[in-house]
C-alpha cells in the first residue's frame, strides 16, 4: 500500500518534476546515498558492516511488479515459475479472462466461497500446493 501510493505520488507531482524514482530502503541496509541527506545520522545502528553505495536501493515499481505479474494457468502448472510466488495463491495470479474461464466466476466471487470449497477447486485444478508437488 505504501509503495503504492508513493509511486503514485510521484507521478503526479505538479512542481515540474518527472518520472521521479521511488526506493524501497530497509532499517539497517541504509544506502550511503539516503543516509547522507541526514546529517546526524546514527551509523551505530547499522546492520551491515559496511556502508554500501548502490547495491542496497530497490525500485518500488520492480517490487509492485513482481505482485501484480500475471502467468498463464499453463507457466503456473507446467513450468517452474519464479521465484517468490505464493504457492497457497496460484489463482491470484492468473489473468482475469483465463481464471473467468478456469473457475467460470470472478476472482472476488472465488474468494468469497468456503476455504473447503476454494481448496477443493485449487486441487481439481493443480492450483493447490504445486510447489510441494514439482
């Protein structure tokens, strides 16, 4: 949600600036970069042994992307698929159109089913544990 809606802050900014990049910056893994801003910055406090420069900064967009990338029923089921996936979820990651013709309902409709029955349906489908399976 917050990476969200910094993003979508920064693409909306009226002072002139644009495609304004946004970071995602973890407690103890401070960038040199961002630190310096902040002159009494405690270094104490850092995790890291070293202070590195770049290789800490993570985009916020390539982060929401790997949560809003949708597969193929076929790339979930048939392929190894990426790393990071939620393997109790594999539906959410389908595209609208291919889960209305897998499920013949929309997602919102799926979720608001019965665990046992959501489970059921994952399971007729493969949807359900495939990490365990392969």
């Amino acid at each position: 949600m917050s990476m969200e809606l910094a993003t979508e802050y920064s693409a909306t900014l009226t002072d002139g600036r644009k495609n304004v990049p946004v970071f995602v910056i973890y407690y103890g893994k401070e960038p040199y970069i961002f630190t310096c801003v902040f002159h009494g910055w405690d270094f104490s406090k850092r995790i890291l042994p070293t202070i590195s420069f770049d290789k800490d900064i993570i985009s916020a967009k390539e982060i929401l992307d790997l949560y809003t990338k949708r597969y193929s029923y076929d790339d979930i089921v048939n392929k190894p698929y990426p790393k990071g996936i939620d393997g109790s979820r594999l539906e959410e990651y389908l595209p609208d159109e291919e889960f209305m013709k897998i499920f013949r309902m929309t997602l919102s409709d799926f979720q608001r089913l019965p665990l046992w029955k959501e489970q059921t349906w994952k399971k007729e489908l493969r949807l359900y544990n495939v990490l365990e399976e392969k």
